[in-house]
C-alpha cells in the first residue's frame, strides 16, 4: 500500500500552540519533509522528535515533490511542515498537494495555526468574508493586484516583510485610498501587537518608527453601499436607450434588458418601459 501525505500546521510563534495530534504524527511518520530544516529542529528538538527530516521548500519543490512522491509509493508516510503556520498557504506545499492526488497519494490536512486567520479574528474587522492575498509580487503584477482590490468589498489580508511596510502602505493608499485597517507583527509572541488604525496614520507611524518584524496587513475592504452608488452615478451618464442597447448586445431579450436596466439605475421596470414608449412617441 501507498503511504500518505500529512499535511502539519505548527506553531506561528508559540510553541504551545502545536496540537497533541501533530506532535503524535510527527513521531510516528517515517519522514518529515522540511521548509528549512535548520529552523524545524529547534521545534523537533524542544518536543524531543527524532524522526529524520529532509528539506522541501521553493527553489526544489518540483524536483524534490517527485522524490517524495516515490518514497510514499514505496509506503513511506510523510509529513510536511513550513517554518511557520499551515503548509500550502502562501508556501509550495500546494504543489506538492496537488501532485499527490495526480499520483493517487492519499493527503490529509492537520488543523492548526495560521496568521492569517489569526490576524483576521484579531482584527476587529468584519470575518464572514475575506481576500487572502499572502505577499504581493514585486514585480509589475503587484500594481494590477492592487488594482483588483480597489473595488474588493471583502476584507483583505496581506503579509510583508518589514523592510517593504512603508512602501507597500503608500502603494495601498494611493491605489485603495485611506482605509481603516489592523497592521498585525510578533503574533502569538511575547511582543504580539494589532495597530487598530487606518494606512494614512500607519504611513504617518512610521516616519519616526522603524518597521520590525513580520507583519500581517487586514484592510477593510470597499463598502457595498459605495459600490452600488458609485456603479449607479456611471449608468446615469449615459441614456437609459444607451443603456437598454448595451444588454441587448449582449444577446438579452429586450424584456430581459429592461429588468437589467431598472435594477441597474434604482427604477422600476415600469418606469423604464414607459420611457421608452415616450421616446418613441416624441
């Protein structure tokens, strides 16, 4: 029989924060593949683990996954952990999950710590709907990210790195405007903080602070109500006949594009349907 693949979260900060079922699977698996090995066996060593650990992260994912792959074939079980948190957010163990299931290796998820969530609930912001975004790209993808967010009414959720804080606060204002946000660093640590503010004062904060230690940004995401205002203020600009041919291009029924029309500028179908008449009668 094929081994498996086990997919372990650990702790973000707090070594307490490991649940009693990973330490046991990270016992009794044959192997632990590593993100960097020389940071996990300060964690394997505390919990007194000796189960050998071979390294798996971005730069040998591929080559690497396949490796594991044979060995789980062979009916080795495996368990992967990151230096931090849940593995396959924001780190290569979403291909390594996805080879599995192409092999027809078994994988399971072991709940447990993730900074996202964690920043999320510690917030303040609304929770029931959010974009996670992990850290953006430096290059010219991260300007169309952050044009995609501009109208994301969903509350986002990014990482950075402290040396890039400051320029990615300013690129969040620039583009998203000033919005109310909860910068989150050192979570789950002795010198955990959640800065309840907004961009514009985090810019301001850091003028004279420098930026330490990993951070997770939780930005409120575009009001609903500023949307359907703002959608609504366009559709006037044009003519509702304007506005009538749009959706019927577009292969709608002209009963179709009535409705569409009225939701669209806050009528009711009536209304539009009695303007066209008139139209057509001047």
């Amino acid at each position: 029989m094929s081994g498996k693949l086990y997919l372990c979260a650990t702790p973000i900060g707090n070594l307490e924060d490991i649940t009693l079922r990973v330490l046991r699977t990270l016992k009794e698996v044959d192997l632990i593949a590593a993100e960097d090995t020389r940071n996990s066996i300060k964690l394997l060593n505390h919990f007194d683990i000796k189960t050998p650990m071979t390294s798996y992260h971005e730069y040998n994912k591929i080559d690497k996954a396949y490796v594991l792959i044979s060995k789980m074939q062979e009916g080795q079980n495996i368990a992967l952990i990151t230096d931090a948190g849940t593995p396959g957010i924001s780190d290569p163990g979403e291909e390594l999950a996805a080879m599995c299931y192409e092999a027809g290796i078994e994988v399971t998820s072991l709940p447990g710590p993730a900074a996202c969530i964690t920043a999320l609930t510690l917030s303040g912001l609304p929770t029931r709907r959010f974009a996670f975004e992990a850290f953006l790209p430096a290059d010219k993808k991260k300007k169309l990210i952050l044009e995609e967010l501009k109208n994301e009414t969903r509350t986002i959720i990014l990482y950075e790195a402290p040396h890039r804080l400051v320029r990615t606060l300013e690129e969040l204002k620039e583009t998203l405007g000033n919005r109310r946000m909860t910068l989150c660093r050192e979570l789950t640590k002795r010198h955990e903080t959640a800065f309840h503010t907004t961009i514009e004062e985090l810019i301001l904060y850091y003028q004279t602070e420098k930026p330490l230690g990993e951070c997770v940004l939780v930005i409120e995401g575009r009001s609903r109500q500023e949307m359907e205002e703002k959608q609504k203020a366009s559709w006037e600009k044009i003519t509702i006949e304007e506005h009538m041919e749009i959706y019927e291009n577009q292969g709608h029924s002209r009963k179709e594009a009535m409705k569409m029309v009225a939701n669209d500028r806050g009528m009711t179908k009536r209304d539009v349907y009695q303007y066209l008449i008139n139209k057509t009668e001047e």
